[in-house]
C-alpha cells in the first residue's frame, strides 16, 4: 500500500511482511481524507484494506493514515465446499464508521470430470469496534445467488451518509442495490443491460456531495473473442428507483472494446473515469 499526501509528488509504503508462507493480495483499499463537523472524529486518517490471504478474506484498518494496522476481520463463508472462497473488491465507510467489504464467493463443482466455477454477490460488515478475535459487530448482510451462469459478484461500494449502496453483475445484468443504514432488506435500483442481447457489467461506484451515484462498467455489443463492447458511465440523481440514466457511451476505435474500470468525484465535483480503451484511458465530466 502506498499514499501521497501532496497530490502525487511523493510516496510513502506502508508495507506489511510475515514470516508465514502465502501469498497475500490487497484487493480493495479507501482513505477518507480529513473531514469537517461531525464526521471529522469518525473519519479523519482512516485507511482501510481488504484481500486475500490463504483463501481467506481478510480486512484491516489504520486509524493512523498508515501508520499503524489491525486486522478487523477474517472471514470465510461457511461451506463443506473447500473450494468455497471469498474474494474481496471493495470497501467503504459508512457516517458511523461501520466498514462495508463487497466482492464475491466462489465455488468450485465437478460433474463427470467437467469443473464448474460460480460466483456469489457477496456483503460483509464489520461493525466500528469490531475486533479479528470475535464474531460480535459483524454481519454477512448479502448472499446473492444467480442461476444464469454462476455470474454474480460485487465490484464496488459507496457509502452516502449511511445508506449502502453496491455495484456489480447478477447473472448477465449491470445492478446496483441499495441497502438503508446497513439493516434489513436490499432495494434493487438499477437493473441495466446495453444490449438485449449480451451482458453488462457495473465495474465501480461513487458519489457526489449531494449524494448523486456514479457507475462505470461495460456494455457488451457481440460475443466473441474479443467482445466488443462500450466503455458506460451511469448517473442515479438523488439515489432514487429508476433515476438512474447513460451519461457516456464510448469507444475509442469502431468495432473495438472499451471498458471503464474506476471512478472517483474530485473536490470540485468533476467526474473522473479510467479504463482501458485499448490504450489507458481518463474521461471527465466537468461538474455542472
């Protein structure tokens, strides 16, 4: 993990080591950067980073800026499946402090020497005070399961104020699903397929100061090997149902494949979009 705190300039690693052999991958990483009023003392200097390590989900914080780590959750979803192991690709930070780790399980099935693998959109909170010794503040909120293809998984969070809001792909689908103060049932805000045909895929999520929602992926045209598809940048105004519209629909080259990857708002309200459009791509939506 490394930061900069002037704007790029210089970097610091922070970089943590184990005598242990495995490998350990950090899928998923957020820094909340100092914030003013009330949130100020829940938020400021909090760095959080979720992964892999041997098969196991693993999410850690620093109330340093990353000076310093604990391990807040280790995790493995319950199965006789040995296969069953869970991947993380997201986190966020609700108003409370509560971390949200999103991403997806996977298992792994042999019927008559054929091998088949499914993902599972996956949910899990770790409560502000929770500890890596216990279970207590901790909650799997979401086991979400398709039959079309074994294709489900959450790629990425954003936290608005305390509702939950996930990004990924159900099946052949693009979704985002909302969930109010990280308790009881989801609310399904976007369902969005580019094409009839072929699958889409939401990629990343964030949020604007007034709590608008923007989701990146991609939209598939054809099937093939090499799949055509658009780079796609959704807005949700105002978090609502079905409020969501098609900001951006791009390709580089006719024909070719484009895929946005990760977005972020700036200060200044500007929209920033990177992918892969057969070369690195940035896109920006001016604010306003």
């Amino acid at each position: 993990i490394s930061r900069s705190s002037d704007r790029g300039a210089n970097w610091i690693n922070s970089v943590h080591s184990d005598v242990q052999r495995y490998t350990a991958t950090a899928g998923a990483t957020i820094e909340i950067a100092p914030a003013t009023g009330t949130m100020q003392a829940v938020l400021q200097d909090q760095l959080v980073a979720s992964g892999l390590q041997n098969g196991r989900w693993i999410t850690r914080k620093s109330l340093d800026a990353g000076v310093t780590w604990q391990t807040v959750d280790v995790f493995q979803h319950a199965s006789s499946d040995s296969s069953y192991r869970p991947e993380s690709n997201g986190v966020a930070i609700d108003s409370s402090g509560n971390i949200f780790v999103v991403g997806h399980a996977v298992t792994t099935t042999v019927v008559r020497g054929k091998a088949s693998s499914f993902r599972y959109w996956l949910v899990r909170k770790i409560g502000k005070d929770a500890t890596a010794s216990s279970e207590v503040g901790k909650t799997t909120m979401d086991l979400l399961e398709t039959g079309n293809g074994g294709r489900s998984q959450a790629t990425g969070i954003v936290c608005v104020g305390n509702n939950v809001f996930v990004a990924g792909e159900s099946g052949d689908r693009w979704q985002v699903r909302k969930n109010t103060g990280g308790l009881g049932n989801w609310e399904l805000v976007d369902d969005f397929r580019y094409s009839p045909n072929y699958p889409s895929e939401a990629n990343a999520i964030a949020a604007d100061s007034s709590g608008n929602l923007y989701v990146v992926g991609i939209g598939c045209r054809a099937v093939g090997k090499t799949t055509p598809s658009y780079w796609i940048v959704r807005k949700g105004t105002g978090m609502g149902t079905s409020s969501f519209q098609t900001l951006d629909r791009y390709e580089r080259a006719l024909n070719g494949s484009a895929y946005a990857n990760a977005v972020v708002v700036d200060a200044q309200g500007n929209v920033n979009v990177t992918g892969d459009a057969g070369q690195w791509i940035t896109r920006r939506l001016q604010a306003g």
